[in-house]
C-alpha cells in the first residue's frame, strides 16, 4: 500500500518534511508525490488539497482520501470523486491557530478598536462609554469543532455566546439555535455574528439584506467561512445604513480580492487574505496517520465528509 500526496507538498511543507513525519509515526508506509504515482495499484490513500479529478488516474484499490481544505465544495460534486471514504485532516479539538484567530477579531470589535484607530488617524483623544462582555452577544453560525474552542473561550470571558446550525443537536455548552426557522430568532439577539460554516445551496449567500436586517441595529459580522457566504453589495449597504457596525472579512469572494473591490478601502471593513490558521506539515500527519489507523483497525474516518450534504 502506498499514500499519495497531491499539492500538499507545494503549499504547506516540502516533499522530504512529509517523509520524516511520516517515517516516525507509519514507518512501513510508502510515500509518493504526484505526479509521480507510480504503479496505480499500489495507492490506497490519496491526501490532498485543490485536487484536479480531470487530471488524476483512477486507483483501483484506493481506500480512502483526506482533503487538508476544511470546504469541499469545489470538488465534492466532481464526477470523478473516486467513490471512497473522504474526511478531513483536523485536530480533533480544533486548531489554535483558527481560536486565537476568531477571538481576536472578536475582542477587536467589542472593544471598538476600528472607531479608536481612526480617531487616532485624526489625533482624537477618544473616550466614550465601554461595552462590557456580558452586555454583548456573540453568535457562532456553524458549531462545529472549529467554533467550539472559540465560542467557549468567549463564553470564559463572559461573553453571552450562542450558536445556530443545521439541525437538531442534544444540549450543548452553548445554547443552540437550528434550522431556518429559527435563524431569525437566533440573529436578533446577535450583537457579533461569526460565520463558521461550510458552503452550501442553503448557505450561500446567507448574510444579505434580509438576515441583516434581523440583526440589531449596529450589530457586527466575522465572516471565517466563505466568501459566498456575503452578498458583497448588501453587506456595503448595511453598513452604510449604519444597521451594521462594522465587518471582518477573511473570507471573500473572488479571492484574491480584485482590485477595483468597494470593500478594500470601506472605512467599516477588515479584509484579510484568508489566513486565519495554516497547518503544518507534523499536525497534517498526525491527523492522516491517526485516520489510517483507525480504518486499518476496522474503524472508520474520524472526521468523514458527507459528500451528499457537502461538509
């Protein structure tokens, strides 16, 4: 059996990085590189990120695939998506990189720190009213293992903090909203709104002039998820309206973000290039290793993707 890695070796550590971390945790594990497969036959797992199924063989005895990419979406649909287990390579508490990323946005705007850097481009000594973290509420959409560490280390510092997904869910640490009906519920006691979830039909284009308008007058989006998630010219509109406050955009769409966008030079945005975590190359092994282990000891992915829904 061998794994064959494809982009990953080009976008977060080099070729021979891979081979020393996987040597330590799956000594007996060939390592291959596309595109030098080798004997097809041979690959039972492919790690991945952007793949390109038009250019990849079909590997008769593939087993499983591992997209380093939290979305999917641009190539769960592809019809040549080899019909195997596909899961996803995260740290199963959540990264840090994307906790401290989420927190730090969301602290930024509580604390006004847009309204105090502007007021220091005009040499004002800005004093007004402080907002304390209780009297603010932060609402997580998508409450995956992404936004948990986040939502909880918020909730620690005594934020209200709440979350909505997609259905039903037991009791968790946060109170939880779910569905489409009760999003508007769930939106209207949501001062910070912080977009975590993956890319769908239902939630393309989620913050627009409608949800918007269901958010408090003032209220404030971080938008971690994709850039589709935002009607571009809406969310302009919002916060010329003044009915937003204020939005942190890591991600946008097109990426990178053209030149001629309104949203490089709005006064009320943060763009950010899409960066709010990067793996490395030890936490991409560990996380594939651990997975080749479990399905060599007859279990299952540890994180698989339900390719019907997407995420």
């Amino acid at each position: 059996m061998a794994l064959l890695i494809v982009n990953l070796d080009k976008v977060i550590g080099n070729a021979q990085a891979f081979r020393d971390a996987f040597k330590e945790q799956l000594p007996d594990l060939p390592i291959r590189f596309w595109p030098d497969a080798g004997e097809l036959k041979d690959i039972e797992y492919l790690a991945f990120m952007h793949p390109d199924f038009d250019q990849l063989p079909a590997f008769p005895n593939l087993k499983a695939m591992f997209s380093r990419s939290a979305g999917v979406e641009s190539f769960v649909q592809h019809p040549k998506l080899p019909k195997v287990p596909l899961g996803k390579v995260e740290p199963s508490g959540g990264d840090p990189m994307m906790t401290e990323y989420t927190v730090m946005h969301v602290l930024r705007l509580h604390r006004d720190m847009p309204a105090y850097q502007a007021a220091q481009a005009r040499k004002e000594w800005r004093r007004v009213p402080i907002v304390r973290p209780e009297q603010r509420r932060v609402g997580f959409l998508g409450f995956g293992m992404m936004a948990k560490a986040p939502a909880l280390v918020l909730q620690s510092l005594g934020f209200k903090v709440s979350a909505w997904v997609r259905s039903p869910r037991e009791a968790a640490e946060v109170p939880l909203f779910h569905g489409p009906d009760q999003l508007e519920s769930f939106l209207g006691q949501t001062d910070i709104a912080v977009c975590l979830l993956p890319l769908t039909p239902e939630t393309e284009g989620i913050f627009c002039t409608r949800t918007f308008a269901l958010m408090p007058k003032g209220a404030m989006l971080v938008n971690i998820g994709r850039g589709k998630h935002v009607v571009e010219k809406d969310l302009i509109a919002a916060l010329d309206s003044g009915q937003l406050s204020y939005a942190a955009l890591d991600a946008l769409w097109p990426e990178p973000l053209p030149q001629e966008s309104p949203l490089w030079l709005h006064p009320k945005v943060t763009i950010m290039p899409h960066v709010a975590r990067r793996p490395t190359v030890s936490q991409l092994v560990t996380e594939v290793a651990a997975n080749i282990r479990s399905l060599k000891a007859g279990g299952r992915l540890l994180q698989e993707i339900d390719v019907t829904q997407g995420y």
